[in-house]
C-alpha cells in the first residue's frame, strides 16, 4: 500500500466552474475523495429545496466540498513560512475542509427537526466509525482521525486551524456563497476572494485581515446578507421545505399508529424509531428519499399522498406574511375553520419562522461562540469589523426574522365544498 | 378556467444563470412547466453520468428546457415583421422548444440500448397521451397536440419551423452547448449567440444566417466539437455509462432466469418485458434507478452487486485505447483468459465505440436528413457554411471514430487469485 | 437629406464589453454619433487619472455615452404602454441620455477648479450652438436643442424623463458603475441591472421601483459606495489629480507674471484669461493637454517642469492622514519648515479632501435637489428607501470626510541637501 | 541603493481584469515599471486604430506588458524544478516579458511603413542605450541588458527562453489574444490558459504540450485565427489605418517640398529626414501624434487637413473588395477618372491588402523563423500540432489574403461637381 503522506506522481485536477480548477497533491486528499462516503454526498443537494425556486441549484455537497478545500489549500500555502502558521497542520486542515460536511445527510435541515438527527454527530460518527473514511485517516495516525473531528467540532488545540473552516469569514462560507451564486445565477455573492486571501493573516487564535482589504472583507459579508434573504431564505423554498417536514412527519405519525403501508418503507424505520446505525444512515441520500416520496403518491393515506404529489409536482403552498402577536388572536378561530373545512390544520397551516434557520448574524461578544472578525492596522493593532465598517455596523446584531403562514390556496379556491367557510378563512388571511 | 391563449397579468420569470432571466408572458407555457410531467425533468439529469467526470454537471433537463424556450423565444421576437415568418406559429414554436425533450428518461442512452425504448416515441406519447400537458395543450385546440408532435418529429408542413428545433443550428443546441459549458465550467463553449440571433432571418424552408455572421457561426461550430471530445466523450464518462449499461443488462438476464430478487424491482418489470405502459414510464427517473442500484448493492449475484457498487462508489473500469482490426485476433484469447481468471467477459471486457453516440456531422447533401447551413450574401443567395469556411470544411464530413477497451484493472491488479493469468491478460491489453 | 425622424435600414450595433451590443435604430441616434463634437470624447478618458491607479481604466466618455444611451433605450423600451410613461418622450430621453456628457472636457475635475470652466454649461453651449450636433437636433425641431438642454439640466417639464438620466438612480450612474468596475477589473460594481430595468415603473415624478425588487436596488448603492472609496476617491489617483491641478496653476501663474514660455501655450491663453470660446473649448482634448505637459518637461520653470515630468513619469507625492482641526497647528510651521528646505509648499504641500469631490449620499429631504429613491409596495404605496433597507440606512446621509497630506517624499528623503531641515518634516508628518 | 536582485518587502499587486491580479515580488521588476520609458507605454495604444471599430479597445501597451509579465510569471513558477528548466533564467524571461515592446512607438504599424522605423530596433536601443531602464539593468550585471535584448531577439542560447515569449504560442500572444477580447468584447479570444500552463513542458529547445492538453491548445489557435481576421485585420480599422499613413505621408511630403508649416512640426523633423535619435523617439506618442493632427486640421494644405479631419473626426473612407488580378485592368482607368474629378489618387484611393499584416500562420518547415507546436505523448515523443488536429490542419500554411480598394465615398456622392466622372467611377466600383 502507497505512503498515505506522499504526493500523486502527478497533479490532479477537477474541473470546476467556480474555483477554475481544484488541485489535489497529496495521495490522502485523492483516496478520501474516493471513499464511498465521500462519492456519497454527490446524492445530497447542497441547498436541498432551493431548486424549487432557483431551477439552477442543483449541485450537491460533493460539488461544495471539493471547493472548500480547494479555498483551505490556497489560503494555507499563502500562509506558509508566515509567523504564527504551524506547516505541520497542513494536512489537519486539507481534510477538515474536505470532510466537513460529510456528516449530512438529504435535506437535512428537515430531518433533523422531523427525526431530531444532528449532522454534526454523523460527522464525527463517519470520521470515527468503521468506514472506508477512517480506515484512510488511520494510515495517517491512529489519532489522526480525533484530529479531523475535532478541528470540525471546533475543539481542536490550535485556534488558528478552527478559524480557518468555521468562523464567519472562513472557507466553507466562501465557498458556498460563491458556489450558491454562481448555480442559482444571482448577482449576489460576488466579492474579491483573491483580495481577502492575499489580505489574510494568521495569529495565534484566528486569521485576522489587513485593514487595507476592509473593503473586500465588507463586501463578502454583503454578499452573505443578501444571499441568506434572497436565496436561502426564499419563501417558495421555504413552502417546499414546509410540505416536505409535513411528509417526514405524516409518515412517522403513521408508522407510530401502525399504518400499514403498502410497501414497507424499511429506510425509514430506524429513522422513525430514532434508533439510527452508521449503515442505515449511509444508505440515506436524496434517491432513496425521493424513491419513497413517489410510491406514497400512492399511498392509501390522502394527506401523505397528497403533501407527496404536491412535493413531486410543486404544487405549492401560498403563504402571507404574519405577524405572530397580532394573529395569534385569530389562531383559534382559523384552525377551528380548517377542521370545519375538513383541512387538517396539523398538516395544512403551518407557520415558518426565518429565525429557526441558522442565521449568525455579527454580535461580537454577545454569543460565546461568535469570534469577530478582526482587521490589522498597519500599526499591528486589532479592530473589531463592524467598529470600522458603517454597513457592517448597519447589519451587525440585528436579528431580523420573518414568520409566514403557508396555507394550500388551491383548496381554499376550490369552491366545490366548504364554500363558505373556505370565504371565512380567506377574509382572516387576506 | 382561464383563456390559455392569453397573457399572465405579470410577467413570470426564472433567473437562470446563462441566460440571465427566462420570461413567460404565456399563459399557456405557464401551465405546461406546472404540470406533472414537466416537473418531472427535474428529476432527470442533462447529461447522465457525466457528472462522475465533470462534477458541476448536475444539472437537469428541466433546466435545459426552460433555456431552449428561451432561446426560441428570442428567436422569433427577432422574426416579428419579417418575410417567411407567420406570426400564427408562434405558440406552437415555444411549446416545442419547450417539450422537446420531454420523453426522455433517466439515462437515456443506456436505457434505450437496453430496453430498447425511444425517448422520441415517449415524446410522443405524452404529449398526445392521457397527461396533463395533453390537457392543456387540447385547450388551445383539439389538433394543438398534434401539431407539437409534428414539429418534434419533424414532419411539421412548415419547414421553417421545424429547422428552429431541430437542424445543425437550432435553439436545443445552442442551449446545451452553453449550458453544459456552464455547468462543467469547461472554456470551451463559448460563441456569440447573441449575434447569432441577429444575422438569423427566416426563408421558406430553414433560417438561415446573414453573411457578416459567418464567424459567429463558424464559433458555434467549433464550440460544439470540442464538446463533443472534451466533454460529452469523455472516456471516463463512457466507463460509468459502460457499467450502467452492464447493470441493466445483468437485470434483466437476471429476471429473465427467474432470479429471485430480495426486494423486487416493480418498476423495472415491464422495462424487462417491454411492454412499458405510459403511466409506468412516467414513474421512472434518476430517484427510483438510483434506489434500486442502491439496494441491488446488497444483492446475492456476485455481478450485479458488484457493478451497482461501482457505479454508486465510482470504482469505475478503465481503459485503453482500441483498434478493433487489429485486437480483434487478440479478442477470443481475451475472452478466454478473462474466463480462466473468473471474470465473466460478458460484463467485465466491453468495447464501447463513440461512434455509437450521436455525433451528427456536416455532411450537406449525404444523408437526406442533415439540412445544411446556409449563409446569406448581401446579394441574397444562400451558400453553403463548409464552402465558405475553411474551418467547417475541416471537420465537416469526417467521422471520427474512437474505440476503446474497458476493464476492471484493480480486479487484474489484485494478485491474490490467478495471478498468472492476470499477468497474460496485462500483457495483451498494454 | 434623409428624414432625421426616420429609421435606420438596417439596425446598427457597436460591440460593448459591458452591455454586449449597443443598438441603434434612429437615423437621429446614428447621425449624432457620427460628429465631430461626438467623437471627441474619444480623446477623453472617463476617469480622468484614474489609469495611474488601475492601469485597465484607460476608457474614455465616448464608451461611457453610448452605455448610458443604452440603459436609457432599454429602460424606455420597457415603460412602453404603461401609465405615466409618454411615448412622444423617447427621443428627447435617448438624445439626453447620450449627450449627457458632451461638455466634459479633459481632466474636469482639475480643469474647473483651476479655470473656473463648467462642464454643464458647456454641455449647453454645445448644443446650443454653432456645432454638427446642433445641425442634427434642429432638423428634430427648431426647439429640440433646448429640450435636450432642459432634460440635462433638469428643468425639463417631465419630471419623470429627467430622473431617468439624474436621479440617484439613472441611467448615468448605472453604465458608469458597471463599466468603470469592467474596465478597473474590480469585483465590486456588480448588480442585477436587469432585474433593476424590469422592476423599474414610471410614475408622474420620477422611476420607481417594485418593493419585490428592493434587494437589487440595495445591491446597486453598496456597489457605488464601494465603487467611490475604492475607485474614484483612491489616495494614488488623488495624487495624480494634486499634480495636475497644481501644473495647470503653476502655468497659469507663469502666464499671469509674463513668463516667457519656450513654445507659446496658444491652446491654454483663453483658458488663463477665462475667457474661452466654443471652438477654443472643443479644440482642448487630452492629447493637447498631454503634449503641452511633455513639452513643458522642458521648460526653464523648475517647479513646472518637475510637475510635468512627475505626472508623465508616474512620479507621484506620497500622503500622509491628515486630521484638519490636529493638523492646523502644525500648518504654519510645516509651511516655514518647507520654505527653508527650498521647496514651494504652495505647490508641494497639498491638502485634498474627498468631501470636494461629488458625493451625493441619501438625505431625503435634506438637501432640496435630491430626489430620494422609492418602492412601490403592492398596495401601491410609495416607500422611501432608506426606511426599508437596513444597509441604505447605514450609509444614509453620513457624509464621510476624508483628508490627506501630499507631499514629495522623495525630496524629503535627499539627503544631500537641507538634511536637518527635512528630517524635521518628517518628524511632523509621520 | 537596495539591492536590485532583492525581494520587496511585501509583494506588489495591481489589478487587472484579465489575469485578476498582476504579482510583483521582484524588486528588479518594481523598478523597471517605474522608469520613464516603461511608464511612456501608458500614452500608445495596444491596438493603434482599432479603438474606431470596437470603441472598447482604448487599452495601452502597458496594459499588455503586464499581462505578459505576469503569464512568464505564472508559466516559469510552474517549471520550477522540472528537468530542462535552469532556475537562473528567470529574472531574463521576467525582463524580456515586460519590456519585449518596450520599442513600440505611437501606430508602429503606419509609422513603420512611412518612416522606415522598426520596433524591434528602438527595443534594442532602450534597453542598451542612456535610458533609465538601462541603469536599471545594469545593477543587475553589466551584461544583463544585452541578455534581455537577445532573449527579445531571439538571439538567446537558450531556446527554451526564447520560446517562451516568441513562438506560436508564448506568453505574448496568450496575453494579447485575451486582452483584446476583453476590451472588445469580442466573444472569441477565450481559451483555457490555466490548462494550457498546466501541460506546457519545458524541453531542450523550447516548450512543449502534454498531448492530453491538445484542445486547449486547439481551441487557443483558433480564438487566434477567429480575433485576426474578425478585429484585428477589420475593414473599418483598416480605414483608420490607411488614413493615417496618407496622413504622414502627405506630410513627409510637404516637408520635402518646403512647405511652410503653420506650426513647425518640430517632432516630426528627424523621422522626415530619417534621423531619429534616441531622446526623439521617446518624446514620440500619441498624444504628440493626435497634437499634430488636430492643429494639421487647420493646415493651408487642402489634402493634409482633409485627411485630418478625417481621422479625427471618423470620417472613413468605403471600400470594395479587390480582385488585383481583375481589377487591375480597371486600374489605370479608375486613376485617370479620380484624377479628373480632381481627387488626388495618391491619397484617396488606396488598395490595402491584408497580407502586408503579420500574419504568422502554421507552416512547419516551411519558412526558417517559425517553429512548430509540439505535443508530448505519453509515450514522451513529440509530435507536430497539425498532424494531430484536424481544425489545425485545415487552417495551416495557407496563406488568406485579402485585399480592399478603399475611397471616399463621400465625395463620390457629392454631387455639386464632376458628377459624370464620379458617376463612371462608382460603375466601375460597384
């Protein structure tokens, strides 16, 4: 067997539309790429129901992973021979960028409220566990694999390597912005990445900007603003994202109350059982999930083949905006209407909250967790971003959320039942 | 129930990325993308098993489709006025840039190989068929449906029309070239349509293209042969496309001996008996193949499970160039050698031949069905492109053939089992 | 003579990097592009001094013009058949929008603070009178040059028309941005103009936008204030304008005290008694200005000879921060100190404030000209700007200042002369 | 004085759109962009004329310099440690690359072909003779600058230098081909660089191509062939050009013939008498140039201020295109009418052929200077371009020669006199 710490006799490229190429030296970075969990991930979209909305975005997660590492690579070997940069983490870095998002699984977001998964604990899971993964890092060291996880679980000794792949200015979100942006096609998440790595600096505790690259800096978190408003958190995604936990949650409903389905949906029962193995979860990706979406179309239960036909279709629900602490006056009244209009309310009116997505806005010092950001003035000082920036101080802090109400319109339209008390629930909604 | 021949209120659009913004005004062509069927392409990839070699290329032939409306949309806004064009096309123009490829499955190259279906024929078969975009095709007039059949199919009376859709230079083309160029992020196919568009001017039977644009043209041409070899050729794609083609095979042999799978593959059944009804085909996409390849990994044939871990976990074969005069005498000692090894030839040894794959060259005149390109002089008379271009006329009419041997080296590698033979094999094939 | 109100044969188009094609259909459009007081502003750059910042920015006003008159036919184009939008207008808003810079002269900036020249009232002056385009636009109508003049100058009767070429949001400003961010190569300057054009609505006063398209109007202020501070006010541009500003003073001076120059300066002795006609003002252009700066290199003058060759050879002053209130008390003595070091602080020690240069940020019902921007909400409500967006609010009405010191650090740094003296200076300054 | 063979502080970067950034480690390379003759390149255009045509190609030779600076940069960093490669001539192809048209003056093209001047000459004379430049070299060994001009020469014992910035493809042509589509806007021009830096090989006498990187070597030779003939050899450009060189013709003329100047064109005497020394040439740009031309506008003589106006103001002559060998026979004829219609012939018609352009197409063997591409096959041998690609095939060694009768067609059509002869001469014409 190969030296796992040598280099490919030649380079390898991937070709990729947002980075030009990906370069891969090190024998270790091309046999992670060739493990079936890794392979795994071109099964899982990146930006799960976004497609929906933007018809573009449909690359997967191995799509995004390949250029975090790519954007790890340039920023460490611009690093090199610099004062606080240890070349020996080099390779710590190469692989937690590579794998950090290994642990997720298809449509994450909603299954891990449905099935209350945590594809932070699956990352560690893969990276430990009896995987093709591990067998790879433990040629490295028997603690290498320890390493990797807890530079991803931001644990890891030296400070300096976790900022790199999880801050609020680090290689996973300068991939994803520009990689989101160029799939969907917006003009947003544009910003000067060449400018903010040849700015970059390592310090003991994180990488830290010289002032005179403010301006890209500032950029890239305006890029980020808008990109989480007008692509993340679009309402259409969001109805998609509604009706599909709505699906996850029927079926689990019905698994609970013994429904017998018409073919046994054996992915799932561990799932329902939140009893989950490191196999079963490997076996989860987006096929399996849409496989399962198809065949409960014709499930005997109307709601679950109902949401699914409605997912598979995009038949949408429509939404308003809402403003919880006025409706919830009329709460009461709108699901006793829906129960009298034979609508499942539990299923069919559902309010979605921007603020459940994670959304880590720039307090400094507020929240623990959060490091700032930090410029480097000529005179060696340190200033805190949004103290220097007036946009970013604009955006710094403020939590903005957005609550919805999706509702299906089609049904309230169709007058053919429940006439007037479909006319009820439109006066309260519109 | 709306008139279908009006406009939306409001313009719709979808942001694309090469096209910018895909606009419906239509009130027609915003129901056909709502349907069932249609979103259904979502499910489908543009370029198959592409995506293992070039990994930007996930996208769909929803995606693709929205763009070859686009293009046809422009096409015919820039036709408003002019001699030979009859506005009354117009709707049925769209409808066919749209749905064009609408009967097409997953993988549809190995599929119709195998189980010899016909995306054309499904084509057909959904629009005139008992579907939701017959409905609402049938709204604007009971013999809509057919008249989009014929210009898919070219039998259209209006020549014209057809050539929009279907010709060297057609909207399709222009739309997956520059897409699938997006998309894999290769240099390569890049020209000027916009230019394009300009110089087109509509004669009785084709458009054909003004003079001063024979270098855009000419561009085009080029874009699209090195896309051919760079990308929709690339030997590494035909390795997965070998091994899906050996999965399916080994299905249905499988079937056709009264295999009893562990799961049965319900969907497949009447693929394997060739008797596929509408509403079976409809049920097929890249979800449902992928989830039987899945669990078929755990299958008890040693060859099916095999081939369904390779294509899942890219093990993919590998191979060498071929010349099939000349190996042809080396080919029953190969056979028997791959035997003696215990790998069974009828999966593990494949030539696969590019010229198999639609590669339509310009060959004015040769083949009835090949309608040249025409370029207009300030004098108005047509000439043909390869007589005015010493470019076209290079590669026009050239076939280009390549063959290639694919084999599972790291099986001739392992030494464990037979190795001598392996080592006759190697010693044949290098 | 062919009818000016007619239109072309044959559309003609200029290739444009920024906006693709430029098309034009108006024999009007064409035969103003074609005068000489047109063409002239091919010998005038667009960013003046800007080139020795970003070498790419050596675009001049004849590129800009047509970009702008570009925007305008596309924005025009669009608010066909909607209310409020007056078709009979088209012309005057194309005319408009392409003349709209017309009397720039070279390097402006400096040009009107040393001579007291106006590019506005030049502007009119060119159109007014006895010139080619004058010719043109009277065979539209013997008042159609006025009308043009009215709309620049923003006197026009049709609000509406005059704020799609000055308003905060116009035509003008968005070719500007996208083609200094193309020609500079910054990633900044970026936004969705076409989504801006197609939420753009015509109403009584002025453009307004769809609330649904907020996000692209924000996008397009972040990009001017980025493009300001990181383009038009960069500190080594500045310098090059201090330089300049400071020949055009040194020989006017030399001409007010008789100074025999070695060629006579005819080009500028209108400029230097202010008293310029239109053919001495259409005479000057940047290669004029450029000859006399290499001859002057020569001249017996120390102080403009150095100017001249600093400016051709790139030899700029350096800069240091400088706080007005803190500074002052130095001023006298940084001034006496200079005067004993041999060296003319009136022209080698220079204050520049970026407050000078035109910077209008968003003061709503501050100052009177400027019209803020509003959203039309569905309910067709009008809503400011700045009220809706976080990020215009933080950069609304804060006047940034911004002052710098320039000075000849080389000088300073000869040693073989007044060491003691300049080291001193030094002392003050860093 | 620092040490020329030093390292800057911290690396120096300037922008530019094509390559993103430009990278400046070298002090010796610092330098040289400062020196006066370097910093001249900033007032000749790189595309002389052609800025009539594609109003986006206002860019300078300095512009260009860079961008080949930073390819030999990029290229020589890739061959670093690779056999063949001789670490130690990195700083001379740095050099070379900056400064290999250094020697340009303002329209090189009709100022060589008036006044006998040649580009390649003056190169060698900046660099050898009492330039800053020089000095600069110098202090990098007293041989240094004869190094630099026999590497631009092609003199140089090292032909795998040479090659790098004189060959069928080398750092020059890849910056051009690439720039003047940027400026442009010219959809041909693009081709993968990155791969083509990342297959170039060094060998023994010049640089080489993995044979797995041919089509994007394909793909450059015809963005090459594509921008020839549809910018730079363009009709209307070649107007401008044709223009000018009557233009210094009819000067030269007068000048000869005594003629008393208005103004004395001081800057022109020593090309007239073809004595050009050093100092002369380097105050020769194109603001000088564009100086003279403008105040030639008001010149007593009739054809020299026509020519003028004409240049200046884009009054361009017509063309048809020229069959020699037909309309030879029309020649004398077509001389004797213009010359009663009292058009000078000498300087209003005019054949320009498009063969005099350099033009270097593919003939390997053929002609001495040029030599071949060549690809590396895995096998390692080297085999010719041409033999391999067909699209190269068909557009080596022949020779496309154009040629275009141009006139003015504006006094053609002027009717007021010799409306006979003008009559007889568009018959023949058209």
């Amino acid at each position: 067997m190969s030296n796992i710490l040598g280099q490919l006799e030649e380079e390898k490229v991937f070709k990729d539309p947002v980075h030009r190429y990906i370069h891969v030296k090190d024998r270790l970075i091309w046999e992670l790429v060739g493990t079936r969990e890794f392979q795994r991930l071109r099964r899982i979209r990146q930006l799960g129901t976004t497609y929906v909305t933007f018809h573009g975005a449909e690359h997967t997660r191995f799509n995004h992973s390949l250029g975090v590492y790519e954007i790890m690579r340039r920023m460490i070997s611009d690093f090199s021979g610099r004062p606080h940069w240890d070349e020996s983490e080099r390779l710590v870095c190469l692989v937690a960028a590579l794998l950090h998002d290994i642990g997720h699984g298809p449509f994450s977001h909603s299954f891990e409220k449905v099935f209350h998964t945590d594809h932070e604990e699956w990352t560690r899971r893969i990276i430990l566990g009896d995987t093709q993964i591990n067998k790879v890092l433990k040629r490295v060291g028997e603690d290498f694999p320890q390493k990797v996880t807890d530079v991803i679980e931001k644990t890891y000794s030296n400070k300096l390597v976790v900022s790199l792949i999880s801050s609020q200015i680090d290689a996973d979100r300068m991939d994803y912005l520009q990689r989101d942006a160029y799939y969907t096609g917006v003009s947003y998440g544009h910003f000067d990445m060449e400018r903010i790595l040849r700015v970059m600096r390592p310090t003991e505790d994180q990488a830290v900007f010289k002032q005179s690259g403010m301006h890209a800096v500032e950029d890239y978190i305006m890029s980020r603003y808008q990109m989480y408003w007008q692509v993340y958190f679009h309402p259409v995604t969001r109805s998609a994202e509604v009706i599909l936990s709505k699906i996850l949650h029927r079926a689990k409903h019905l698994y609970q109350q013994n429904y017998q389905f018409k073919q046994e949906p054996t992915h799932f029962y561990s799932l329902f059982n939140e009893k989950l193995s490191l196999e079963d979860y490997l076996r989860l990706d987006e096929a399996i999930v849409m496989y399962y979406f198809q065949i409960w179309q014709e499930e005997g239960d109307r709601i679950l083949s109902d949401l699914c036909v409605r997912f598979n279709d995009r038949k949408l629900f429509k939404y308003v905006e809402c403003d919880p602490s006025k409706q919830m006056s009329d709460w009461p009244t709108l699901i006793d209407l829906f129960k009298q209009a034979n609508i499942d309310p539990d299923y069919y009116l559902v309010i979605d909250s921007s603020s459940d997505l994670p959304y880590d806005f720039y307090r400094p010092g507020e929240e623990g967790e959060k490091i700032p950001i930090f410029l480097l003035t000529p005179e060696n000082d340190l200033r805190e971003l949004s103290r220097e920036s007036d946009v970013v101080e604009a955006i710094s802090g403020k939590k903005r959320t957005d609550h919805k109400l999706y509702f299906p319109l089609d049904v309230l339209n169709d007058e053919t039942e429940y006439k007037e008390v479909k006319k009820k629930i439109k006066e309260i909604l519109f």
